[in-house]
C-alpha cells in the first residue's frame, strides 16, 4: 500500500549571532568604552557590544561584512557617537575605514582614499577632540599617514612615516580651525605632524645628546604635553615636542 507523501518545503528564517568567543588581537584600541558599562571590541569580522555588568552582548553586522577578513584597528569618537573602523576587505583592494553611527548602529560612510595610495593595513586610528577629523596610520613599508575631515569627507593631508611606528593620537584642539598636533611613536622615534596649508608638516622630538628609547605606545594629556612608554618599561614625558 502507497501513500502519497506531501514533498518537503523549506522555510525561509532568519539566522542571527548569538554569542561569541575570544577577543580579536589588533595593534592598538581592541577594546573601546561607549558607555561607563558598555564596550565594543573585535570578533573576527563583526565588532561586539556588550555590557560588563549583565554580560548581554549584541553585534554590528554591516552590510558588507561578507567582504571583510579582518578588522585591523578601530578609535570611537569623544562624542562616542561614532565609531571608525579600519578594515582588510580582500587581499588584493586597499584597507578601507568605514564609519558607523553608534545610536543607529549603521555604517554612514567610507572614508576616501588617494587613488595613489595603495594601503595595505591600517594599524591605528584616532579621532580629533571635537570628533570632526580622523588620522590614520598605514603598515610598512612607507607607514603612511593621513588625515581626514569626516562631515566633509575630505583628505586634509597625506605624509609618509618612513619608518617602524606604532601608534598615532591626536592632542587637544586649541580652537575650531584647529585639529590638534598628531604624535607617531616608534622604535627612537617621537615625531609631529601639523596640518599647514594643506600639508602635513613634520617635527622631531628632540632630546638633546639623550637618545630615543623604543616606544610602543604614547598618548597625550592636554596639548603640548606626551607620555609615551618604551619596550624597556621606561616612560618619557614630552612637553611642546622636547
């Protein structure tokens, strides 16, 4: 005896994440607060969201999150309304720095690249004072370093390192035509950009007969005065670039 069988049909559904496990290690900035008990932090391509007191975590998931193979580096604006993050999206294309609103959770924009500068990772990011300008630092072998107007979505000005470094920030802005003195620390290196008729402008810290020490990460306090430390445990202070 036969019966006939109804053939199966598939549903559609809808799969989202759930939880996650790990932090994804990137040069500098892996994990950012947005809120006193809120923070974002890398998990293989998505950025996670959670909260340290309930543990409850929820993710940004961009449009384009199938094009992206790795996050390099990320900086949240001091207005934390915003969040810029660096990513390799192909082995091939450039590294892009796409930004995302933190109250919509939605990319806005992409910030534009020289046609002429191939960058194959970004390494760090920082955000000016008033939240208005980012500042980009690239891998070797130029370590390039850009600086970028967001509202306008403009370059504001390119240079090259030309050497090792690490970190970049940004001091504070002295006023509204300001965008702050961007420091880049490295290997004996402290060195100073200035954006100046459309140019950046480059100053070393000088030291006198002492010599650099290996610096792997700085930050500023105010806006003359840098404490940076060095792989030997050592620290510095520079205070108008000495």
């Amino acid at each position: 005896l036969l019966e006939e069988v109804t053939p199966y049909a598939p549903m559609a559904g809808h799969i989202s994440f759930s939880h996650s496990f790990g932090l994804q290690e990137i040069n500098h900035n892996n994990v950012v607060a947005l809120e006193d008990n809120v923070v974002a932090y890398p998990v293989g391509r998505h950025i996670s969201i959670t909260n340290v007191d309930t543990r409850a975590s929820h993710f940004l998931v961009p449009e384009h999150f199938d094009k992206v193979l790795k996050i390099t580096a990320m900086a949240i604006a001091p207005s934390r309304k915003h969040l810029a993050v660096a990513e390799l999206v192909s082995e091939e294309d450039p590294s892009q720095i796409s930004v995302f609103n933190l109250q919509t959770q939605k990319k806005t924009k992409t910030l534009p690249c020289p046609s002429d500068a191939k960058i194959s990772t970004w390494r760090s990011l920082a955000y000016s004072s008033d939240s208005k300008v980012v500042v980009a630092l690239g891998d070797a072998p130029d370590y390039p370093l850009l600086y970028w107007h967001v509202d306008k979505n403009k370059v504001l000005g390119i240079a090259k390192v030309g050497q090792v470094c690490f970190r970049v920030a940004l001091s504070k802005q002295v006023d509204a035509s300001d965008v702050g003195t961007c420091a880049v620390s490295g290997p004996k290196l402290m060195r100073f950009f200035k954006v100046a008729d459309q140019q950046l402008k480059a100053s070393n810290a000088t030291v006198g007969k002492k010599e650099l020490l290996d610096y792997t990460d700085h930050c500023w306090l105010g806006e003359e005065r840098v404490v940076a430390c060095a792989a030997t445990g050592e620290g510095s202070v520079f205070e108008n670039q000495e």
